[in-house]
C-alpha cells in the first residue's frame, strides 16, 4: 500500500502506462533527509499530464521529496510494475538514477530525458546499468512521449529518440519527419493543458507568510497573517542569455526554440488554481518572465485589465540588465499587479568573474537596481555562486563586500535582501564545461558529485534542509582553497539566518 501514497497521480483500476520516477539527490537510508520541501518537478508533471490527457495511466514518484533511498525508490517502481518507467536524468543525480535503474525488473522499459541525457547521450547509452534504456528523449518530451507509451515502434519516426542498437552496439536515431518534427521538438505551449497537480505532492503548498506579506497586507486584507496556499508556475520556455555555467544557456540548447505563454493562458492556470487550491500567492520560476522588455510590458498590461494584484501575490526571476532599463512607473506597475519578491542571478561581486560568466551586469548595476527595487518594496532573493573557475581571494572578498552592501541597502528600504550562497559545481552542455574539459579535466572528475555537511563549518543546522543544494565535486577550481569556500558560504549563510530571524520582529 505504501506505493499508493507515494506514487501521484496514477489510477489504480488498470495497468500503469508509464511511471516518472525523479531520482533522490543523495541514498537518504544512508543520512535521513531533514527538509520537508524540494521545488516540484514541473517538466515531468507536464509530460505526464500530457500522456494523461492522451488517455494514459501514468503517475510520478518523487523521490527526492519523499525523501528516499535507491533501494526504496527501485522497489516502489517494481511493485507498481509499469509497462515504462522514466526518469528525467540531472547531473547531480546521475549515479542516484543509474542506480535505481539497474534494480528494474526485466519486463519494465526505461526511457529517460533531461539535462544531463541532452549533454551525454552516448555516455548514459553506454551505461551497463541503463541496459533497460529504451529511449533517450532529446529536448522537450510531452508529444514524443506520449508517441513512445502508444508504440515502442514510433521511436523509428521521432526526431530526438536515441537508443542502442541490440545488435550492432551502435547508437540508433529516429528518422524525423520534416512536416512534423517542428511541432514534436517545440510543442505549442499555449496549447498544452494546465499542469495537473495530482502529479505534484508538495504543489500547491501552505507556505508560512513572510515580510512582505505583512507589508502587502494592508492594501491587500486577503492575505492572512497565517499563510496562505502557493504554486509554482512556468510562464516561457527557453533562455535568449548565455550564462556559462547554465544548463539553460543558449549555445547549449540550439534546438530549443525561445517561446512565451500568451498573458490569458498564464491567467487562466492562476485562476485554476485559485479555485481548485485557494491559492493566492505563485512563484514563476522560468527565466524570462522578468527577463525580456517586451514580455514584461505585454504580461503586465494583461495583468492590470485582469486586476491580478488585487487577488494574487507572485515571486519571479529576473534579468539585472533587464530591470536596470525599467523606470520607476514601471516598478510601480509591478508592484500594483502583485509583484512580491525577484530572484536574481547576481553571482558575484566582481566585475572580472561576472565578465567571465558572460552576466552582462557589473556590481554597481546590481546595487542600483537592489536599491530601487527594495525601495518600491519589491523583494529581492539573490543567488551566488562562491568557487567559479579562476576566481581569486580579491575576487571572493568583493563577493562578501557586494552582499553586505545589498543587505546594507535593504535596512534602509521597505524591502528585504535575501542571500542564497552555493559552492560552484560544473554541468556538462553548458559553456564553462567545455572549457573545464579542454584545461584537461576529466569528464569522471567534473561528475564526482558528493554531498556536502557545512554544519561543521559554523553554519547553523538550518543548512542541512539544504539538501538539494549542499554538492560538490571537490575540485578547487580558482585560487581559493574549498575549505575557505566552504568556511565563506557557511558564514554568510549564517548571516542570513540571523537576519532572518529578525525580520519578523522588525516587521511586526
């Protein structure tokens, strides 16, 4: 019975079409996870909810937000003894899904997608213990997929399918259709049905309410002091930057065409889950949403006439060029329409790594824009990166001075500055990769991911609910040592924590 609680989504009057397994991070038999929140894994709930909607029976294991070991998750698979089993493969997670997948019974088909599957094929194809893989999905999955769940046979005819020929070793290759390979590569996202979220065990979720909720609160009584229901949404698909250590970067993902959900069909998933939910508060979590002129105005435009802000609080990423060209009366209109927190790549406070990374920005451009954002009372969560390659002890200390100087700013601005700190690891596909392996890394070494326990550090015990982003590779890739790394994150994560503790005092 323990497999009807954990596996979302599926029917249980026939037989499981396909299961979409999302591997654990690390084997938490062997350390118990502490965190009761991961980010849902909304790429596969997509693709699920389009087989769904394609009449098949498929459900999703999380692994990682159920917290559980290899052995578990590989069992729960073979108990509910789906035709297919799929699993999106990341980097971090590879060896936890090879693992899970050399458990398969024998009459279980694999396929898989993601990241790492786009960036590897032929080594994950190679793989002894992916001798189940049936296909390897390139790209964006909802229609190939559901081809695949209704014939095993339609791999010969899909764009982006690879798998290994039984007999000649070789890799095998669909054979496109030139009239259709278009729409199965870049599905219209507009047309695709609303996320399910049956799919998803931690979304929508009651999230506790934060600072700036009790700043809203006052324009808008319909947010209560004692939280409220979220969801996370995807508002676009694609990246037109080329952040060099991103998955999502542009010249790493050439087949991925750049494409917006149209404002009504964004409204109509938040009204959905409005109703269906009680939700009130959403979290976009795709990269352009706040990232391109042309989208925020049109998105905004349609927000206002839908009166959005007087119903809804929303979070979203942000481009710090972006935001810079905004004026003030646009900041104002974000803020009427419901704007509650940006999270922005900032990465670094020196200028040489950020050219280095291909930002585009400098520190001063992000403290101007902190510093307005902060004081329309806008939210800003910023993400660094502490260990990037030919980083120097100057280049590290500019780091710590830039988030002092954003905390700094916020004490004196409605708006709060909050600190997210991780310790650089590479990603093969994206840019930086290519340059590690051509300074004469090995692919083994660059995948060697551990996790990471920085309580030892003298960061608070809050850091181990930081599971899905504790991991290393354990390379010393600049001039500064990992155990200064490591020593710098934990300290300023600790700050963090500090200041977090004061804000609800602050604020009430």
């Amino acid at each position: 019975m323990r497999q009807l609680t954990l596996i979302a989504g599926a029917g249980t009057t026939r037989t499981l079409d396909a299961l979409f397994v999302n591997a654990p991070l690390r084997d938490y038999t062997l350390r118990p996870r502490t965190n009761d929140y991961t980010l849902p894994v909304l790429g596969m709930a997509y693709i699920a909810t389009y087989a769904q909607q394609q009449g098949f029976n498929v459900g999703v294991l999380d692994a990682e937000a159920h917290g559980l070991g290899v052995e578990e998750a590989a069992q729960l698979v073979n108990e509910a003894s789906p035709r297919w089993a799929a699993m999106n493969l990341l980097a971090p997670t590879y060896e936890m899904s090879a693992q899970i997948a050399a458990r398969l019974d024998p009459g279980i088909d694999l396929m898989v997608g993601g990241h790492h599957a786009k960036a590897m094929p032929d080594r994950i194809l190679n793989d002894p213990r992916m001798d189940r893989l049936r296909a390897l999905v390139l790209g964006e999955g909802e229609l190939r997929v559901a081809a695949l769940l209704d014939d095993v046979h339609n791999r010969r005819t899909l764009p982006g399918v690879l798998w290994r020929d039984p007999l000649l070793g070789t890799r095998a290759a669909g054979i496109a259709n030139p009239k259709t390979s278009a729409k199965m590569l870049g599905p219209d996202i507009n047309a695709l049905p609303y996320v399910n979220r049956a799919f998803l065990p931690q979304d929508p979720y009651q999230a506790p309410a934060t600072a700036a909720d009790r700043r809203l609160a006052a324009a808008r009584p319909w947010i209560s002091s004692r939280g409220h229901w979220e969801a996370n949404i995807v508002g676009s698909r694609g990246c037109p930057y080329n952040c060099t250590f991103c998955g999502a970067a542009v010249s790493a993902n050439p087949d991925v065409t750049i494409r917006v959900r149209s404002p009504e069909n964004i409204i109509g998933e938040l009204d959905q889950l409005h109703d269906e939910y009680g939700v009130t508060a959403f979290r976009f979590v795709d990269d352009l949403f706040l990232g391109v002129g042309r989208v925020i105005d049109e998105q905004m435009d349609a927000f206002t006439r839908k009166r959005i802000g007087d119903r809804y609080v929303w979070d979203a990423t942000g481009r710090i060029n972006v935001l810079n060209r905004l004026s003030d009366s646009d900041l104002e209109r974000l803020v009427t329409n419901g704007l509650r927190e940006v999270a922005l790549g900032i990465e670094s406070g020196s200028d040489r790594i950020l050219a280095a990374m291909d930002k585009r920005i400098d520190a001063e451009m992000t403290e101007r824009v902190a510093r307005r954002l902060v004081a329309h009372g806008i939210g800003v969560k910023g993400y660094f990166i502490l260990g990037f390659p030919g980083e120097t002890d100057e280049d590290l200390d500019a780091t710590v001075q830039h988030i002092h100087n954003l905390w700094d700013i916020s004490d004196r601005h409605a708006g709060d500055v909050r600190a997210s700190v991780f310790e650089f690891r590479p990603y093969p596909g994206t840019p930086v990769w290519q340059t590690l392996i051509d300074a004469g890394y090995s692919a083994d070494a660059l995948l060697a991911y551990g996790d990471v326990d920085l309580t030892g550090d003298g960061a608070p015990e809050l850091m181990r609910q930081r599971d899905e982003f504790n991991f290393s590779v354990g390379i010393q890739f600049g001039d500064v040592p990992l155990e200064r790394i490591r020593s710098t994150l934990a300290q300023l994560t600790r700050e963090q924590h500090e200041r977090n503790q004061k804000v609800p005092e602050a604020a009430a």
